[in-house]
C-alpha cells in the first residue's frame, strides 16, 4: 500500500485503489462513507491511446486545464451516478487525485506501474456539449474542467483531506470572477438539423495541430470576404494569430484592421484570454476569438464590457456551422500547411 502519491511518479492500478480505497477499474473512481465522498480518483490516458483522428475528443490536458468527459462511451450521458459526486468537491473540498495511463497492458517494457501521478484536482465547471460517440451518433454529453495543481508534489494519504481544502481554499481566493465558472448556453446546438455535420466538423478542427487551425481560420477570413489574411509568426504573435482587413463587402467598415485569436481547445475560453487579446490589439484595431470550444459568461460581459474596445467572440458550434454554410473544406486546409 501506498502512504503518499508524488507527482510524476508512476504507480500500479493495484496501488491506486488500495491506498485511496476507491474501485479498481473506470475513470471516475470513488471513495465513501456513507452518502459522503471521502476521495476521489479521475484516471485519464494521454492523446497516444486515443488518437486524435478517431477520437477528437479524448481528455485532455491544456497548460493547467484538464478537460474530461463523464463517464460512459456511447449513448446519452446524465448527470447520474458517478458523474454527478465529482461537482460535490465545490461544497466539501474532498481530495481529487489523478493519474495518467502512460502505456498500454501490451507494452511489457513498462510493467504494472503505467499510471503517472498528475497532481490533486480543482473542480472548475461542467456544462452539456454535444460529442459523436463510439458508435458514430451525435450524443449529450457532460464535460468536466478540472484544474491541475502539481504543488504541494508530495501528497501523504494521512494528511490529503486538509491538503486539499487548503489549496481549495487559496485557489478560490484567487478566482476573481465567478462567472468564469458559468458557460454560456450551448442549447443552440439541439435544434440544429446539421447537428451531425457540423459536430464532425468541429470534431475535425479539434484533431488538427494548432497551427493548422489558425491557417483555417485565414482559409475562413478569406472565404467570407476579408483582405490581406496573414497568419502571425507562430512563436511571436503577443497573442494574435491571424491579421486581416474588412472587405469591401462589409463596405461600412471596410479596411478596418481585425485581429484574431484562435483557440484550438476543448476547454472553454474565459475572461483572461479575452482581456489579454484587447491588450495586444493594433490602435484602432477590432479583435476577435475564435475557439473550438465555448465561452464563459464572464468572457462574453469582458467582450462587450462598457467604455473597452468590443472583442467578437466565436465559438466552436457557430464557426462549425459557418464552414458547413459556406462549404469550406476542412481537410482542403489540413493539408495545406506542411
């Protein structure tokens, strides 16, 4: 039995359930007494076992954000079960470890100990997201947002609950807008009659490497009419991906200067990146992001904020459903850039 969890060490699945006390096998595993949770354990894998052009949506770690899909692969998901106990963090402030699959049972030159240790979890956010499932039909599901935390790197099991609901704490004191934590409603998508079309397009964008989605989006700009499209260096940008200039066709503006960033994400865009963006603009420039995923609400009242520069903002459904409109190809930009 394990005493403490290190992060970036690796440990047996045997280990993992028998020091937190929580089932052997699925995703979300669950320690309790009672109606309480007592632990939790999330298990995600790394991109190499879910490869992106099957399975866009795998979970996925970006900078300190993990993004995870609730339990069940097929058929509609709820907010039943296992699902629903992981939101209880933002009341009892139980610890969440996670763990990473690092190889598969067939690479033998691993052994039993394939499960890297991530750090403890922050419960973020959870919102409804439409996602074609394993057997190819678009699907309700239920995504989860889950901060990293890799400090304190030792976490001794005696000593996890106070560990955690002291980092909970201090992490919350930090969280200056609530509403970073509330997405904007995504129910838009159910009435749509492309919604299978459009959920593989999105599916597709999110399988591309990021710079590719920023030649995308210029494939984009200049499709619908916008002039002197240029993708930024890709290592200097400030936070701009893409330059452009409004088109005669938006005769009322035209020539203005507009600026974009593009998100390759599946977690959702909040009010930092749209601050940041209005931060990097030309004088006089207009801005806009442009993301796979969606927005929070505190990024669209920092888009539209009184007496700042409007920042547009795009998420993953409505630029899905433009390319689908438009009939630009995908793939056609997936391959133009080598």
């Amino acid at each position: 039995m394990i005493h403490e969890f290190v992060v970036g060490q690796n440990y047996s699945n045997e280990e993992i359930f028998r020091s937190l006390q929580v089932g052997n096998s699925g995703g979300i595993r669950l320690s309790t007494h009672g109606n309480a949770v007592l632990r939790a354990a999330v298990m995600t894998s790394v991109e190499n076992f879910h490869m992106t052009g099957e399975n866009p949506y795998h979970d996925r770690i970006e900078g300190e954000i993990l993004t995870y899909t609730a339990a069940g692969k097929s058929g509609e998901q709820t907010l039943a079960g296992v699902n629903s106990r992981l939101i209880e963090q933002r009341y009892f402030d139980f610890p969440i470890d996670s763990f990473v699959l690092i190889a598969s049972r067939r690479d033998r030159s691993v052994g039993p100990k394939r499960w890297r240790y991530l750090g403890l979890l922050e419960y973020l956010r959870h919102y409804p997201d439409t996602q074609i499932d394993s057997d190819g039909k678009v699907r309700k599901v239920w995504i989860f947002e889950f901060r990293i935390h890799q400090e304190p790197i030792v976490v001794p099991l005696e000593h996890d609950v106070d560990i955690s609901s002291q980092l909970l704490v201090e992490s919350r004191k930090q969280q200056v807008d609530d509403f970073d934590n509330e997405i904007l409603d995504v129910t838009e998508q159910e009435s749509s009659d492309d919604l299978e079309q459009i959920e593989r397009i999105r599916g597709s964008m999110l399988s591309m490497e990021p710079r590719n989605f920023e030649h995308l989006i210029k494939d984009v700009l200049v499709h619908t009419g916008f002039t002197e499209v240029a993708v930024t260096k890709y290592s200097s940008d400030g936070g701009v991906d893409v330059n452009a200039k409004a088109g005669n066709r938006m005769w009322l503006f035209e020539s203005t200067v507009v600026q974009v960033q593009a998100k390759r994400w599946l977690h959702s865009v909040g009010r930092k990146e749209v601050a940041e963006l209005r931060g990097s603009l030309q004088p006089f420039a207009r801005g806009a992001v442009i993301t796979t995923s969606h927005f929070s609400k505190a990024a669209l009242i920092e888009a539209v904020s009184e007496g700042k520069n409007p920042i547009a903002l795009v998420d993953g459904f409505r630029l899905s459903k433009l390319i689908l409109d438009e009939g630009i190809s995908v793939q056609t930009s997936l391959s133009a850039v080598v």
